[in-house]
DNA sequence: TAATCGATTCGACCAATGGTCGAAAATAAA
DNA sequence: TTTATTTTCGACCATTGGTCGAATCGATTA
C-alpha cells in the first residue's frame, strides 16, 4: 500500500507540474509553486522527490513512457514491412516531439532553459528506439530490401536527425525547412540504401 | 577607447569564468565567485554584462570564434576540391567538440548543466557552417563529383550528425561507437552521392 | 590648479529560491 | 487506549542573481 500511496501521490505532483508548465519555464517554476498547485505543502514534496530536478525527471520519463511504449510495440512486429515499421518510427518521433512543445510565450521566455527538458527527452528517444530501429532494418536487410552495412549507425543517424530537425530548439528553422530537411534524408536513405527514388517518400506522412 | 577598454574588461571576466568552469559546473560558479576570480567587485560585472547567462553566451561565442573563423575560411579555398574542404569542415566538428570537453569531474557533477552550454555550442557551430558546407556541396555538384538533390539537407544531415554523435552528451557512447556511426554516415554520404565505396574514407582521418 | 562631468567600481542590500528540520497530525499496530 | 510509524507541513536557512546609490577615477575645461 505504501509504493501506491506513494505513486499516486508522486502523480499527483507531476500533474501539477505539467500544468504549471504550460505557461512558464521551469527555471521560473518555484518548488513552493509545485507544491501549491498540487495542493501539499512544500515539505512534502520533497518527501516523495529528493530534489527540483528529480521531479522534472520523472515527468519527462512519465510523458514519454506511453507513447514510445506503443511505438516500440508496433514497431516490433516483424511481421509488417521494414519500412511500414520504419514509417511508425518516424511517427513517433513526430508525435514526441510535439508532445512537450509549450506555446508561445508572452513573455521574453528563454526557451533555452527548456532546452535541458529537450535534451532529456531526445536522449530518452534515442536511446530507447535505436534498437528497435537497428532491429527493423536489420530486417530490412536479411529481406533483401535494404543494402546497407551499418545497421546500427544507420538507425542512429535516422533518430539523431529525426529527433533533433523535429525538436526545433536545437537548430531551429521554419516548418518548411525542417520538412526539407527530412526530404533530404530520406532521399539520402533512398540512395544510401539501393532503393529507387521516390519510394520512400510515404514516410515523409 | 571606451570599446577598447570594454573589450578588455569583459574577456578578464570571460577568463575567469573558463578557468572556474575547470572544474565547476556553471550552477555551481556564483555571480560573486566570477567576479572575485576576475579580481573585480560584484557589482561591476553588472556592469559590463546584463546577466550571468549573458557572460556564458559571450564565452560560448569567444570559445567557437577563433577555430570556427579559420575553419571557414579554409573551407571558402574554392581551388581547393569539394570533398578536401569537407574535411576541413569534419576536422573543425572534431576540434570544436574537444575544445569545451571538461575533465572528469570528482563531485558528482551534474553534466547536466553543462549541457545547456554545448547546446549553445553546437547550435552556433550548425549555423556557421552550414552555409559553408552548403557551398561546398554545391560546388561538388556542379563539378559533377557529387549527385544529389538537395545539398542544404545534406548539409544539415552531416552537421548534426557530427556535432551530435562528436559532442557526446546528447547521446553518449563509447569512442568506438561513435566512430562506427561516422563510418557509417561516410557510407551512407557515399551511396548517396554517387560516389565508390571508400572513396571518402579520407574524411575519417 | 580647481571645478566639473561622465565613466567606472564597488559591496551592502533585496527578493526569491531550493532545500532542511523538527514538530504536529494522521494512520496503523499493539 | 497506547504505541509506533508514516506523512504533512511551513517556518527557517544559506545562497543566489540582480539592483542601487555612493564613492572613485580620469579627462576636459576654464
């Protein structure tokens, strides 16, 4: 009883937290506000988290558990093609990085201290859906529809673009560019991989 | 002389900062602690800069400058072959992401926090470069050297590829790791321009 | 030299922050 | 009921980034 008392408390403090985030950055997000918004006092709120940061942490884990839980579940049916699965990969990139994407500040809002949030999240991403990805186009290759001989640094390359043209907060550039971008890539995967052009612009959505 | 003076004043300041950054992380390094390591009053920093994030922006730009400066200028040697000035511009990846690499830290640092800078950093690097490279690739294609489509994607793609993977905080890996990914990107660079396999090797170093 | 004026320096000071602590309240065990 | 344990709380602390007005400096003018 006392790990799900705990759960849902710690919950309870995350929701808050998201909530509080929709409008402002962390770094102007005091503790005292958390615990505010979450209805507790401060102290408590470092009886279920050990600092700020860890709670950032966990929300950050939180956020992305589910949708990349789903993403790697399909993408881990070896029965769909390699690049149907490859499509879903590219998926949930595009929705994960939507998913911590706070709106236009009113105020001159840093944004590069969200950054840091970003960054937790496209490690997570990475780290996590390489395998998957290494998995699929190793597929892609016993199948014969994908030559290539790096297996593993392809998919990292694919996440490393992916995940960081579509965050926009690290090199950012208008929706058009970052599509260009994507488009080069995957004509760049086209090419790079002995497939005709053109074939796999489904990805692009 | 009052820009002159000010010029000064402020790389004392930046001085003391990189030699704290040695080994402290920078929310760990007071605004007082800087001034006292720059033998100035507190207050005066305020003076010659509007905030503490300000002074690590000025860093950042000071640190990228100089290299970043002969990297382009190398790389804009027309006469030169495309794929020579490619390498300069991987030389210049390599060199920059050594330059803010701090040593192993005792306490149980944070690397975190630093990320924020090396975002910075790779942020001003991409930007810098990509025109340069964009050229390059431009010129490559006109020589008939490189077949490709879209030569500001694939400049994009291989500068975040190389800063990510080069960085090494985003997605941290083992050295062999990492030179398997570029060793990859090269194949993939190759295929994808047309070009024989092992012809690019060279930008390996 | 004396007077004046802007540029520069400084550290006491402020409001706010992340985090601690011990005491109270709530809950469970006896 | 009594005891033990878990949970809650906000006053409190040290430290931080940043402000401010007074003091000092340096040049210019008369």
């Amino acid at each position: 009883m006392k790990d799900l008392q705990n759960q849902t408390k710690q919950n309870q403090i995350l929701d808050a937290l998201q909530t509080l985030l929709e409008d402002k950055t962390i770094q102007n997000i005091s503790v005292s506000e958390i615990a505010q918004a979450a209805g507790i006092g401060k102290g408590s709120i470092y009886y279920y988290f050990p600092s700020k940061d860890s709670i950032v942490d966990a929300l950050v884990e939180r956020s992305y558990e589910k949708p990349l839980e789903t993403a790697k579940k399909l993408a881990r049916q070896t029965s769909i093609s390699p690049f149907t699965r490859m499509a879903l990969i590219f998926q949930a990139c595009r929705n994960s990085s939507s998913a911590f994407r706070s709106q236009e500040d009113s105020a001159q809002s840093d944004a590069k201290d969200e950054a840091f949030i970003r960054q937790k999240y496209m490690k997570h991403l990475i780290s996590e859906m390489k395998p998957v990805l290494t998995d699929i186009i190793q597929q892609g290759i016993e199948e014969g529809q994908i030559h290539f001989d790096h297996p593993a640094a392809l998919a990292e390359i694919v996440l490393i673009v992916l995940t960081v043209k579509l965050d926009n907060s690290l090199v950012p550039s208008e929706p058009e560019e970052t599509e260009e971008t994507i488009r080069g890539l995957i004509s760049l995967l086209e090419k790079g991989t002995g497939n005709p052009v053109g074939s796999l612009n489904f990805l692009m959505i």
